[in-house]
C-alpha cells in the first residue's frame, strides 16, 4: 500500500498504518491524509459508562521526523471538558511524554486517549478548572462532561 507525501516514509511508519487500516481498534479511525502519511484524522468515539458515551471526538495526529525516537504530536480538535486536556486540545498523558518508548506504537497512543476518557485523572491536571471541579463535586464535573459532549461532540463528521 503505498501513500502520499515528501519522500520515501520509514518501513516502521508504513507497517503501523497498514495495520491501523486492515485492523483497526474498536471505537477509534485513524487515517493518514492523502497529501502527508505523517499527518493523521483520527476520531475516537466516547466510552461507553463514561460522560463522554455518544460523543465522536476528532483529533489530529502527527508522526515528527524522529519518530519513533520521539512521541507523536497529538490533540484533540472537538472541545471537551476534562482535567487531562485543555482548552487547545493538547493531552496530559505520560505516554506521550515522559514515559514515551519508540516501542510503543500509534495505535497504543490512541488506546491510551480513549482509556484516558473513560477514567479522567484530576491529580495530574492540564485543565485545572476542570480538575479543581473533578475534586470538589464529581458528579458536577461528570455532568458538565455530558454537556459539552452533547454541546460538541454529537454532530462531528467521522474522518
């Protein structure tokens, strides 16, 4: 399977790719663009028995030159309101800071993010409006969770 972009890409990057679209993680689509395979549209659908359930959350995924000596560059483009993620997108998550590994793949990345919405950590907060409410009154949090789903993660296109 061959794609687009500037020049010939790792065999490492081509095999995870192929194996992101020939076998793909249940609730997640990832799928390099057409113009740039380093480049990703991802979208992770809410976990069930989380306040994210019935939500299609886009992201943006991006493999940097170094990969996979370095993490891939990731955030989420539909808003939610979570302590690990902030109002730009960008995700707390040690996997793809310092606990990155070129051993880890994209797809466990990904399992990570959809992991990390169905068990938000407020103790190690991005959003600290988010967490400080997490910590105060969860079920308050919890149901402004649902709220910005329903708000802005009902009616995303799947990638």
């Amino acid at each position: 399977m061959a794609f687009g972009g500037s020049g010939a890409l790792p065999k490492r990057i081509l095999k995870e790719t192929e194996r992101l679209l020939s076998d793909p993680v249940p609730g997640i689509n990832a799928v390099p663009h057409d113009d740039n395979a380093r480049y990703f549209s991802v979208v992770i659908l809410g976990p069930q028995d989380s306040p994210y359930a019935g939500g299609t959350f886009r992201l943006e995924l991006f493999l940097p030159d170094d990969y996979p000596m370095a993490p891939p560059k990731v955030r989420f483009l539909t808003r939610l309101y979570h302590p690990n993620i902030d109002r730009l997108g960008r995700i707390c998550l040690d996997v793809i800071k310092k606990m990155w590994s070129p051993a880890l793949q994209i797809r466990t990345v990904l399992l990570s993010i959809q992991a990390l919405l169905a068990a938000p950590n407020p103790e190690d907060p991005l959003n600290n409006e988010a967490a400080d409410l997490w910590k105060r009154d969860e079920e308050a949090a919890l149901a402004k969770a649902r709220e910005w789903t329903r708000l802005y993660a009902s009616d995303t296109p799947s990638a």
